[in-house]
C-alpha cells in the first residue's frame, strides 16, 4: 500500500468513526433528554449544560465525518469548531466541579476521552483536506 492510499484509508477510519460517535451520542443523549424521568434517574448527576451541549454536538460529529469522507475542505473547520466548543464545555464544567457541583466520574472520563478524539480527528481532517 502506497502512502496515497494509506491516507485515503486513514481518512475514510476517521470520517467513519466520527459519524459513528455522533450517532452513538445523538442516541445516548437523546435518550436520557427525552426519555422521561426514568431515563434522568438512571443517568444519575446529570450536568445539563454538557448533556446539551454533546446531544448537539453528535450532529455536528456526523456533519463533520460525511465531510470528511467527501474530503471536503469544511470538514476540518467543523471538526475544529467541536474540539473548540468541546474544551471550551470542558473548562466549564471543571469550574461546576471545583465549586462543588454534583456530577458522575463518567463524565469526566466521557468528556477527556470526547476532547482526545475529537483532537486526532480535528488533525486528520486537517492533513486530509489540506490538498483535496
């Protein structure tokens, strides 16, 4: 495999596995958001802000992705406007914590692990539609 192709199939990984986290976390979301007060139980300390702010975000993740499957220029400035929106939901809920705010560890570790792809996929966007 030339480093062409090798390019190719690293981009087409990446757009497809950020239409998959987006659908995933459209889904996630969606349900703890509109699935009743059920749903809100069981997702225990819900931080409201990031649970909006990642529903919406999962659109934006699948956008990005198709985007970037096309090799479409707007790609990586979604991808960047997530990873920015993403520190910046990060920052706001460390100040939530830090001031005693009740929250779930999973979030921390949800949002840490969201911040790290969407930083790879913001820089494969970035090589892969430098040149289309």
């Amino acid at each position: 495999m030339n480093d062409r192709h090798r390019y190719q199939a690293i981009r087409r990984l990446a757009g497809g596995v950020a239409i998959v986290f987006g659908l995933l976390t459209v889904v996630s979301g969606g349900l703890v958001l509109f699935g009743g007060e059920q749903a809100l139980q069981l997702a225990g300390n819900v931080v409201s802000f990031v649970l909006w702010f990642n529903f919406l975000a999962g659109f934006g993740y699948v956008l990005a992705g198709l985007g970037l499957l096309r090799r479409k220029r707007w790609a990586y400035r979604v991808f960047l406007a997530l990873v920015t929106g993403t520190v910046v939901v990060l920052s706001a809920f460390s100040l939530h914590v830090l001031q005693g705010g009740a929250y779930e560890i999973r979030t921390v570790v949800a949002l840490g692990f969201r911040t790290a792809v969407l930083l790879l996929l913001t820089w494969i966007a970035a090589i892969a539609t430098a040149n289309p």
